[in-house]
C-alpha cells in the first residue's frame, strides 16, 4: 500500500507542476502583444530529478517555480514571446499531463481490481 | 489536489487574451472606419487609436511572475504619426490656403496589424482548447 501511495503523491506533484505550467503558457500567449513583457517559464522536473538523485523523500516538498526567461532575445517592443515556441510548450505540456493522469488511473485501476478480488 | 483550478485560472488567462485581442480588432476597425474622417467633435481631423497591453500579475500575493493574463489598460490617441496633408481648395474643411489635414491612419499599417490580432487571437483560442481536453483527462479518472 504504501508503495502506491507515494507514487500517487509523486504523480499528483507532477500534474500540479503541468497545470501550473499549462496556465504559465497561457498568460504568455496572452501576453504576445504586450511590450516589454518577458515569456515566464515553470521549473520543476529538473528541481525533482535532484531531490529524487539525494534520496532520503525530500522529493515530496519540491515545489514548482516560476521563473522569468531572459534568455530568449526580445523583439524591438521588449517582448519575447514567440508564439510556435508557446503552442509547442503547450502541447508537449498536455502530452506529460495525459500521460501522468493515465498512470495515475492505472494506479485506481489496480487498487479497484484488489478492492474486488479481496471481497 | 492535482492542481485542477490552475487549469481553471489558465482558461481565464485565455478569455483575458481573447477579450483583450477584440479590442484592439475593434479599434482598429474605428481606425480604419475613420480613415478619411476630417471633422471630430474635438476638432481636426481623426486621431488613430492605440490599446496599451498590460499583463495581470498576482505581485500583491507575494508571486511576482504569476500572470492571471493580459488586459487592455488603455485606448489612446496616436499624437506622434503626423496627419496627412493634401491641397483640396474644394473641400469644405480646408483651411485658407486650400490645404485639407487627413487622419494620420495609415490603412495598410491598420491591416497588418488586425492580422496580427486576429492570429493572436486564434493562439488563445487554441491554447484554451487545449485546456479543455486537459480538464477532460482529469475527469475520466473520477469514471
């Protein structure tokens, strides 16, 4: 049992991290026209994979983060939004969160299927 | 909580960049309306309108890069683009000289940028789709 309830909680961060993420995307698109405005991006797989590299569960606190990117070169207006590169983000973004709500429903699936089998 | 409700601010984030994109389309469609308009209330000819973007940002609640979207904050009148000036003696609002001011709109310009609005419009209006199936996946796990 307990198996299973720490990989939910691990895929529950995830979709948290993906939703956040999916409405960072959202107000950069928004905001595509907004001089002087700077694309805003979400850091958290990579903050996981540290956690999960150090062992010891701390990887249940990492929260995700959101983080401004200066990186990317701004046009004339200040604005650095590029709008292919946000739809990309936005569908690769859906794909990891189907992905973590089929796992995570394969997790109920297999918790109903024990439920019944032990009746 | 699997953070469903960012799905629900990041729909609103959408409608805020679909409203917002309406306006500037409806202003520049007053633009391109009064192109040749050269008597206003106020006097002079027409002024072409500008929409000021802004993002909405969350900074009160202690998250400073969270934007909940974008709004228009301002319509203003563009006092820099020089109106055009043509020598029409006939024209009931030409001055003694025989010179008419015409609005400074530039239509082509006007055009180029309804397109841009209306392509960023679409972009919100993809984007919330894909909210749409999100929050759909996150129903069929509760079937």
């Amino acid at each position: 049992m307990e198996a299973i309830g720490r990989e939910t909680e691990l895929l529950f961060q995830l979709l948290r991290a993906t939703s956040l993420r999916a409405q960072v995307i959202a107000g950069n698109v928004a905001n595509q026209n907004t001089p002087g405005y700077t694309r805003r991006t979400v850091h958290f797989e990579e903050k996981l994979r540290e956690a999960l590299l150090a062992g010891r569960g701390g990887e249940l606190g990492v929260e995700p983060e959101i983080a401004l990117d200066k990186a990317t070169p701004a046009r004339p207006d200040g604005n650095n939004v590029t709008l292919e590169v946000e739809l990309n983000a936005m569908r690769e973004n859906r794909l990891l969160y189907e992905a973590y709500t089929t796992i995570l429903g394969g997790h109920y699936e297999l918790l109903r299927s024990s439920i019944k089998d032990g009746n | 909580m699997s953070g469903i409700e960012k799905l629900f601010s990041g729909m609103r984030a959408s409608s805020t960049g679909l409203a917002a994109e309406r306006v500037r389309m409806d202003v520049i469609a007053e633009n391109i309306a009064n192109a040749q308009t050269t008597r206003t209330p106020e006097g002079g000819p027409y002024r072409r309108k500008i929409v000021r973007f802004e993002p909405l940002l969350l900074e009160a609640a202690g998250r400073p890069f969270e934007t909940l979207g974008v709004r228009p904050s301002a319509v203003e009148a563009d006092r820099l683009t020089p109106f055009g000036i043509l020598h029409e003696p006939g024209h009931p609002d030409a001055d003694a000289r025989g010179f008419v001011r015409y609005p400074n709109v530039n239509t082509v310009m006007e055009m180029t940028d309804l397109i841009t609005a209306m392509r960023a419009y679409e972009a919100n209006l993809a984007v919330q789709q894909g909210f749409f199936q999100m929050a759909e996946r996150a129903l069929q796990l509760a079937r």
